[in-house]
C-alpha cells in the first residue's frame, strides 16, 4: 500500500495527540477528527507500521490501543475506572440514563455527593480526600475523557470505553443485573 504523506495533512497532531495517551474526540477535536475520517485508512495504516494500533470508536473517539502503561497511567485509570463506576451507580440511582451520561453536569456539588456516599470504597483506592475527585478529572480531562466547561465536567464519547468494560462485568458477574458497590461489604 502506497501512502501519500503530502494528504496527511495533520499527521503531526494526531500522532502528538494519540501518542500522548490521550483520546481524540468528535465532539471536542472536530478538525482532527474529521481529517482522520477522511483519510482513516491511510492513518491506520501508517500508524501499524509504526508499531501502534489505531481504535477508531464510532460512538466517536479514537486512540492508541497499547498493553504498556506506567505506573502513572495505571494508578489513573484505576482511579478513574472507580470514580466513573461510582458515578453511574449513583446516576443509575437517581433515574437517569447511562447511555446519556454526555448531558451529566458533574459540579462541585454532585462530586461532594460522591465523597459523602462512598468515601469508604474511594479510601479503599487511597483516595483520601474530597479534592482528590476534582484531580482524577482534572487529569481525566488532559487525556480526552471529558472537558471542562461552564465550572464543571463533562463526560465525552471516550467514557464509553468505561461504560463498555461495567456492562461487561456487570454481566460476566451476574447476568441481567447492575454493578452494585456497596459500601458496607467493605
């Protein structure tokens, strides 16, 4: 397959942002995106030569998949894995939708709501105070999971990922059912 270098017109900042470990969204890297739709299997191509995996997500997103993660990284996506599981068990509780979780306004208000009901299980994970909820987003939000708009979060097409593995678990563990933390097992 012969690649013409000269179309990829935004090589540079898709490889600079996806090889940061961060997720391009549609939503919020519109330019990008739509250059990689465009030339989608010239990018594919070129980055698997390059040794990296491409995921393109329709829902919207898209990374490189990699099995290599510091520990940074890992201790992140551990924290956020739990924080956003939280999360939608607590939006799931109150009635709402998880497959619209990209309408969640995440404030000051609601993550102190989190820290209240399951500050025990986030202890657990060695998050040990209310600020340490708005720094996983923080970080969260450099690595393309969500943005920062209006003073307070908002959940992007990459939590999809998340969303994905919970169901999966939630029917590997118990088919039919929710995932269910419950703190007073803990």
């Amino acid at each position: 397959m012969s690649i013409n270098l000269n179309a990829l017109s935004q090589l540079q900042e898709l490889f600079k942002k996806l090889g940061s470990g961060a997720h391009l969204n549609r939503l919020t890297d519109t330019e990008l995106w739509v250059e990689l739709e465009n030339h989608q299997t010239d990018y594919d191509a070129l980055f698997s030569a390059l040794g990296f995996a491409l995921v393109v997500d329709g829902r919207g997103f898209a990374y490189f998949k990699s099995d290599q993660a510091s520990s940074y990284t890992g201790k992140l996506t551990r924290r956020l894995a739990l924080l956003l599981m939280l999360l939608f068990e607590y939006q799931a509780d109150q009635g709402l939708h998880l497959f619209q979780f990209q309408q969640w306004r995440i404030d000051a208000v609601l993550l102190d709501t989190l820290w209240q009901r399951y500050h025990v299980v986030l202890e657990a994970e060695e998050i040990t105070q209310p600020q340490m909820l708005k720094e996983i987003f923080d970080s969260a939000a450099r690595i393309g999971f969500l943005i920062v708009s209006d003073g307070a979060y908002w959940l992007l097409p990459a939590v999809h990922r998340y969303l994905d593995l919970f169901e999966e678990l939630a029917g590997t563990e118990r088919p039919g059912q929710p995932i269910e933390v419950m703190e007073d097992t803990l």
